[in-house]
C-alpha cells in the first residue's frame, strides 16, 4: 500500500523542484510587481500609476505606437514565413534547399550585433548610401529613428523563427494528400484554402502568438533605432525605472503583462477548440 501511494505522488515530486524554481524566479516577483503598482506616490494604494497611462496623452500615443508596430511586425512576418514554408516543404527545386539550410542562419546572430549591423547599412550615411553615391545618386532610405526601421529588424528576428514553427507543421501534411487532391482537379489556391490552411492554422496562431509576445517587450532595437517621440513600451518601462518612478514601472509592467496574456489566450483558445474534421473523427 505505501508503495503504491508513492508511486501517486512521485510524479508530484520529480516536478516539485522546477515548480519552485519557477516560483522563485517568476510567480513571486510578478506578485511583487502587481502589489507595487497600486502603490501611488502620494495617495497610498490605488489605480493611479495604470491611470496614467491611460490618461497621459503622451503614454496612451505610446502605446498605440508599440501595439501598431507589433501588429504589423506579427501580420508581416508570419504572412512571409508562411509562403516561405510552403516553398520550402513542396518545392524540390535547388534554391529551397539552400534556402532551408540558411534560412535559420540570422537566429545564431546576437541581437545587438544584428542591430548594429543592420544600422550600418539602413542608415542615411550607411553602405547603402554610399553604394549609389558612386553612381552619383543620394538614397537616403529614411528608415531610422522611426516605425519602419523597427519593423524591418523585426522582421529580420521573427521571420526564421516562424518559418522554423511553420515548416515543422508542414511537415506533417503527407504527399499523398497534396496529390490525392491535384489528381482529383482541385487547384493550387483551393489546396491551400482547403487543405494546407486547416490543418495549420493552429501552429500559425502558435507562431503569431510567440513573435508577439517576443515583440511587445522588446528593447534592443527601439533603444538603438527609434526616435524620442513616440517610443514603444519596453524604452518607456527604462525609463521610468532610471527616473526611480518605481511603482509606474510596475504597473506599466503589469499592462504589457496583460497584452501578453490577451495573446496567450487567443492561443489556448485556439489550441482547445477541436477542428470540425477532428469531431468526425471522434464520432
């Protein structure tokens, strides 16, 4: 009997260490950081420090900023990753293979080199200004310390990412289903809408919830790249921590917190909800 109970819990207890480390390190200081963010600074406790968020002009165009930015950085690079999975897994040709040896080359590149890099060449002085100006022209691709240039870097991090998520669900979709359906007529954009999308559109939700989560945070390159006015949440969360307003920190930690979570339970939402071919299935 004794043993037979600690078989119950020894799965309890093989997982108890990481459940502890995972308390330590994230459950305890998010409790910290949602009771410090309704300490106000002068009134006691209360929704002041997430009011001025809302309220600021300044801060809710902030915001605005950094939920358009990551929105299309999500919109942009999952469309992409995903034309680039189709090729990838149905195409035999030479280049796709190349491709799918290199295309997950950018991942092993440190984010500040990335950045850095990619600034040397974007910018109104950078390589390729200089490239034209031996032909006499002055291109000056306008796309630092603004949207776009954020945009661009993301895309540059998320798209072999998503690929990567992509490609893997592709690779589920047997041959035989692709050609059952060409032999029976069906054209390329109905096999997509039809056949590919279904049966993938949960690892997209999954890729699309990762990139923005991966984006609504980010800091590396809005720091390097963006301008003073607006600026994406992670720079303003800096500064008000340097400027020692601790508590508006916090709560600003709580509402990209929130966004995240609003992302995760898109996710989980779509993750529990059974496709209609699966239904048949189980009856």
């Amino acid at each position: 009997m004794k043993e037979t109970r600690f078989h119950k819990i020894l799965p309890y207890l093989l997982i108890l260490p990481s459940f502890l480390i995972m308390a330590l390190v994230i459950i305890y200081p998010v409790i910290l950081s949602v009771i410090s963010s309704f300490q106000q600074e002068e009134d006691g406790i209360g929704l002041g420090n997430y009011a001025y968020f809302f309220a600021d002009a300044v801060q809710r165009n902030n915001m605005i900023y950094t939920l358009k930015i990551v929105i299309w950085t999500v919109v942009l690079a999952i469309g992409i990753s995903y034309l680039l999975a189709i090729y990838l897994r149905f195409s035999k040709s030479r280049v796709a293979r190349w491709i799918s040896h290199l295309y997950l080359l950018p991942r092993f590149i440190p984010g500040l080199v990335a950045v850095n890099g990619m600034i040397t060449i974007i910018r109104d002085s950078g390589l390729i200004n200089r490239f034209f100006q031996l032909f006499g022209l002055n291109v000056q691709l306008g796309l630092m310390y603004n949207a776009k240039g954020i945009i661009l870097m993301n895309l540059w991090f998320n798209i072999p990412f998503a690929t990567m998520l992509l490609v893997s669900a592709m690779g589920k979709i047997h041959d035989s289903i692709i050609e059952a359906a060409k032999d029976v007529g069906a054209s390329p954009m109905r096999i997509l809408w039809k056949m590919i999308l279904p049966l993938t559109y949960r690892d997209l939700f999954i890729a699309a919830t990762f990139v923005f989560m991966s984006n609504i945070s980010s800091f590396t390159t809005p720091y390097l790249m963006d301008g003073t006015n607006p600026q994406m949440m992670g720079i303003v969360l800096y500064n008000q921590y340097t400027n020692m307003h601790y508590a508006r920190s916090a709560a600003l930690s709580v509402i990209m917190f929130l966004f995240s979570a609003l992302s995760a339970g898109v996710y989980v939402y779509t993750n529990m909800k059974q496709a209609g071919w699966e239904k048949g299935q189980d009856d």
